[in-house]
C-alpha cells in the first residue's frame, strides 16, 4: 500500500552564494516588501509597536541561521541539533522526516529550503509571536515558490522556522498589509478581526471538511490539491482494506495554533497545522494485513519492513496548511488554500 501523503521532492538541499531576503519584485505576492533603507533602523528613536520586530539586515541574518541550524540537523539526522531553529509544526515534520530519513537513506528525500525570499512581510515588534511570513523562490529542479513563516515566540527567544509550504498549483499569494509598523498579526481565536472565520474556527472547519466530505461549519472553502489527495488517499486505502476488513481517515486541528496576518483586501494569510490518521481495521485476525512503504519501514526500524495487522492499527501524519481568508464584508467569502507541506508519517500504532 503506498504511502501517498507522504512523499517528499526528490531535490538535494542547496545553498546559495548570498541570501536576499528583501528583494521587491512586481510579481503576485506581498505588496508590503520593502528594501533594508526603508526599514527602521535598530537605533530609530520609536516606539516599539510602531516598527517591525526585525529589519532587513536582521531577518536576513536570522533567515541565515536558520539555514544553518537545519543543515546541522539533517547532517546528524538528530533535532536537537537545530539549536531552538525549528519550531512548531515545522519541528514536528522535520523530526518526522528525520527519523524516517535515518531508515530508508536514500530512498527518502527532505524537504529543501530555499536560500533566496523573494519577498517578506514582519509583523510589529509589539508582542508575541512575532513572525515573519515569506515567499521564497523554487530550489533548483523546481518551478514552485514556497511560503515560509518564521517565528520568535517570546521575548528573547530566537527567530525559527515556524512553517515551511510549498503553493499549490493555480493558486495566488494576496498581497499583505503592512507599512513602516509592520504587519498586522491577527489572534487564533479573535472573532472580531473582520474575517469571515476567526483563524481558529478557519482550520476548524476545514477540519470538519475533511471529515465530511461536505460540512464545513457554514464557510465555504474552494476545492484545492491537498483536501483532493486525501480524499484520494482514503479511497485507496478502503479500496485495499475491503476484502478483509476496512480503513478510514479521521482529522483533527494540530496542537499548534494558527498564526495570521492581515491582507491588504482586509482579510487574512492564515497558517495552521492539521492532523491526520488513517485507520485500519481487520476482520478476521486469523486473515491479517500487511502494511509496507513508510509504515512498515518506521515501525520496524528497516528499509524494507513490513507490519502485520491483525485487529486495529493506526497511521499519524501531520501537514501544515496555508488559507486565503477573505474579509467579512467580502462578496465571495470563498477561503482558498494556497500552499501546503508534504504530510509526513510521524507514527504508527498497534502494528507488528
């Protein structure tokens, strides 16, 4: 049975000469991106709400260390080697991909980050998370920008990769707000913002969208690639699973919550973490089923393992996922999914 949600691009990391973390361009993207001599310097005699947390030099320093901290962790394949340079979702899905990377060597390709953003927006420097939301250029061997979110989450903590999403195909980054204070960042659960959804009822509903097929708790969401293969990945499963027993997917909303920002239109760049499982139930135990790929390669520890179910088992994933969130007065209140990460496999339970 194949492992359809969690492949991973089959590209090489790779470093560039120089990293350009500020370079305006007029294609699609943020139309707040500005040059490090518009920025606010860290000398200005501000108030601290009324700059962005980092300026050019220093997210390009940080955006740098981040690099580092990655490359050190893929090189030891062991987390902590990242040094506090990997959060939240991201960190989950690295740690994942490592483990899985440490058993099929070759045969497992990482995720590549993009050493060149094409275009950035910085939340203020009043509060936390502060966070940066980024378009970076497709890596070599691929036409794919990725949108990037990089987090501090408390006072001095340091700058980490939060997020890391690859657009989907057709899909359109909205321009965000933001001028010499920063972005605007929106709460998880601030059901005042002026948004069709509070960021959290958005993942929320998705959530149940998956769930359901149909129900999305009254919003209305475009159909998009990922919700398309995990319909599809389910169907495949079942299929599988019919003669001897049966299988199903369950979601539910990740234990980070969502970070957004606020688009020039009045809406919302929203960044949330979803989970997945896909279930498998047998019939008859003297009749099991075996499972390969990913699954039985992290739940034996080898290449080429395979498990045994004999009653109950369970597969855990996890993606990050990127909405378009349109304003409440909006008159298409469609929210889009934009970008999304590879869902990685990141445990197995109950097969032997």
């Amino acid at each position: 049975m194949s492992d359809i949600t969690d492949s991973a691009r089959p590209l090489r990391r790779r470093r560039a000469v120089a990293t350009v973390v500020l370079a305006c361009v007029t294609m699609v993207g943020l139309s707040a991106c500005s040059s490090a001599g518009s920025l606010p310097s860290a000398h200005a005699a501000r108030d601290v709400a009324e700059r962005p947390a980092l300026t050019a030099r220093q997210l390009e320093t940080a955006h740098s260390k981040i690099l580092d901290a990655e490359a050190a962790a893929v090189k030891s394949s062991q987390i902590q080697d990242a040094q506090g340079r990997v959060l939240g979702p991201f960190s989950q899905e690295l740690t994942a991909q490592l483990k899985l990377k440490s058993i099929l060597k070759d045969a497992y390709a990482l995720p590549v980050l993009s050493t060149s953003v094409k275009e950035v927006a910085m939340t203020s420097a009043k509060g936390f998370p502060r966070f940066a939301v980024a378009i970076t250029d497709p890596v070599s061997g691929s036409n794919t920008p990725s949108i990037d979110v990089l987090v501090q989450e408390k006072a001095r903590g340091l700058f980490g990769m939060w997020a890391h999403t690859s657009m989907l195909p057709g899909t359109v980054m909205p321009a965000i707000d933001a001028s010499s204070a920063g972005a605007q960042a929106i709460g998880a659960e601030d059901a005042k913002a002026g948004l069709v959804a509070s960021p959290k009822a958005v993942i929320d509903a998705y959530v149940k969208l998956n769930s359901t097929g149909s129900d999305a708790n009254g919003l209305t969401f475009a159909s998009d690639a990922l919700r398309t293969q995990l319909a599809e990945a389910a169907k495949q499963n079942s299929t599988a699973m019919a003669t001897g027993g049966s299988a199903a997917m369950s979601f539910a909303a990740g234990q980070n919550a969502p970070l957004a920002v606020r688009t020039a239109e009045g809406g919302a760049v929203v960044v949330a973490q979803m989970d997945y499982t896909s279930e498998f139930k047998v019939k008859d135990p003297n009749l099991p089923v075996t499972l390969a790929s990913h699954i039985g390669a992290l739940s034996t520890g080898k290449p080429d393992g395979v498990v045994t179910v004999k009653s109950d088992a369970k597969a855990h994933y996890t993606v990050s996922v990127v909405f378009n969130v349109p304003p409440a007065e909006a008159k298409d209140k469609t929210i889009r999914v934009i970008a999304a990460s590879n869902g990685v496999l990141t445990g197995v339970e109950n097969a032997e």
